[in-house]
C-alpha cells in the first residue's frame, strides 16, 4: 500500500482557556483583575505536534475523538486553517477542554476537564488500521483512549513515539506508551532519578531513544547505550511562554528522525523548535518552519 502520511498523530486534539495569573500557586483571593484578557483556542498537546510536524514540511494526519460542539470546530478550524488532515471520530461526551493558568514566568498549571472521556471510549479500530497502513511514523498521546490502539499500530509495523510530559517513573498509566514507542519523550519535572528512568524505559521496552528535556538545562538523550546532554538554545526572540515546547521539541526530534539523521543531530533540532515555541504566547499557535529551523541548527553548529 502507498504510503502517504509521514506522521499520524494519534490523540490530543482539544482547546485550552489560558488565564495569564500574577502568580503560581495562585494566592487565595475572592477574585482576581487578569490582564491580558481570557483567551480560548484550539491546540493541546496532538494538536501541537501536528502543527509542528506539518510547518517543517512533514506530510501529517491527525486521529482523535472530537465532539459535535463550539471546542470541537475550533479543533476543526485549526487543522483546516493550517491544512492538516483531521479525521475527527464523534464524541458525544464533548471535545477535550482544559484551563491553563500561566504565570509572568510562563510556567502555567493546567486543569483538564475530566468528564470529557470515558473508560469504553475507543478510536475505531479499522480506522486505526487503514490510516497506520499508510503512515511512515506515529505519534501517540498519552490521552483517552489512545493506549487501546497501542497494539493494532504495533500489529502494523509502524515506528512508535510518544511523550510522557511530568512522568513520575512510577504512575503505571504511563507504561504502556512507554514500552511500545520506538522513541519516547518525557520531562524531568517530576524525576527523581531521569538517567535511571531512562534505562528502565529502554532495558524494559522497545525504545531507540529516550529524550528527557529539561527546560532552561536541555534535554539528556539516551541512545546506543549511552546518555548525552545536548545544550538548550537560546531562541531569537525573548521568552515568553513554556507551553507546546515539548510539543515542539518532538516535531523536531521527528523531522531529523524520518530524514534517518543521527540522534543527536535530532535533539539539536528539537532543541531549535522547543526554543522558538516559547517565544509563541500560549493564547496563540505557531510553528517554526524548516528553512528557519535549518538555518538555527546550522548556526548553534557553527558556533
């Protein structure tokens, strides 16, 4: 069968309301003057890597459950608008919504609207597998019910990630992603120990690579063995936001990884797209493109 999809996003299609606060943790108070304003738009974490893989020039589809609702069109108006396919299965229980509270700093806590899924929930299986059929790669996100499909992508030969965002190492919700992905990402955030969590993660699983990132310190790569630190970058722009930047950072890692480079060259890109995305204020989207992320990968090299 031809192959026509670079990358099929699996899961993470939803909308997030970002409160900019003066302060995390939020101080208790009646209420709170917010400036700048409220602001909804579509873009969770699917959403993000679809972006990013699609503005580096990576053919990609993305597969989610996605409610006949207001959340649910701004979901389809953003693929639309930046010409991702969406095959958008109905969910009656609504399109995934979130608040994210987001600090001067740009760190930002995010409150997920937990009643938006179900444990019967199911992507269709011969979707599923039409759609892996012709995919080079999939990227799978840890939300409802993306772990179901977890065997039926790895019946169909297709290369696997995942990201496993503020993993603890312990919370077994996150294991099955982690043991079936050929390349998997997650944060330090919550580690104790990331170079053990990473070695548990490739002596257990199926991973070539294991990609922790680490903010402001870069990313550490475990791969053929050994573990390597690959410096952040400092982006063109300032600082404003931190949220999508592992998003990014992944669409990165994937641009190289399906151009078959080196793995460290792959963290250097995903350093570059991390970087730029948090220039990009969380009340909109947007992605490096591939000539402006190849010139800042050529010029971290030459420095």
């Amino acid at each position: 069968m031809t192959v026509g999809i670079d990358v099929l996003v699996l899961g993470g299609a939803g909308v997030d309301t970002i409160v900019h606060v003066p302060e995390l943790p939020l101080p208790f108070a009646d209420s709170h003057m917010i400036r700048p304003g409220i602001v909804t738009r579509a873009g969770q974490s699917g959403d993000f890597v679809a972006l990013g893989t699609s503005a580096l020039g990576l053919r990609t589809h993305h597969l989610d459950l996605v409610g006949d609702d207001p959340e649910g069109d701004l979901v389809r108006a953003l693929h639309r608008d930046h010409g991702i396919a969406l095959t958008a299965v109905p969910q009656p229980r609504g399109t995934k919504r979130a608040v994210n509270l987001v600090d001067p700093d740009g760190r930002r806590l995010s409150l997920y609207d937990a009643t938006r899924w179900a444990e019967t929930d199911r992507l269709p299986e011969e979707t599923v597998r039409a759609l892996a059929a012709v995919s080079r790669h999939v990227h799978v996100v840890i939300t409802q019910p993306c772990a179901e499909a977890l065997p039926l992508l790895r019946d169909a030969g297709v290369t696997l990630s995942t990201d496993l965002h503020d993993w603890d190492g312990e919370n077994p919700y996150h294991e099955p992603f982690a043991l079936a992905a050929d390349v998997v990402f997650l944060s330090a955030a919550a580690l104790p120990d990331p170079e053990a969590t990473m070695r548990d993660i490739a002596g257990r699983g199926r991973a070539r690579a294991v990609i922790v990132t680490a903010g402001a310190e870069g990313a550490y790569v475990l791969a053929d063995g050994g573990v390597t630190h690959v410096p952040a970058v400092r982006p063109a722009e300032p600082v404003v936001d931190s949220n999508g930047a592992g998003d990014a950072f992944a669409a990165g890692f994937l641009y190289g990884w399906l151009r078959g480079e080196p793995v460290l060259h792959c963290a250097r890109y995903g350093a570059v797209a991390g970087a730029h995305a948090c220039t990009v204020p969380a009340t909109r989207v947007g992605s490096i493109g591939r000539e402006e992320l190849l010139e800042a990968v050529a010029g971290t090299a030459a420095g």
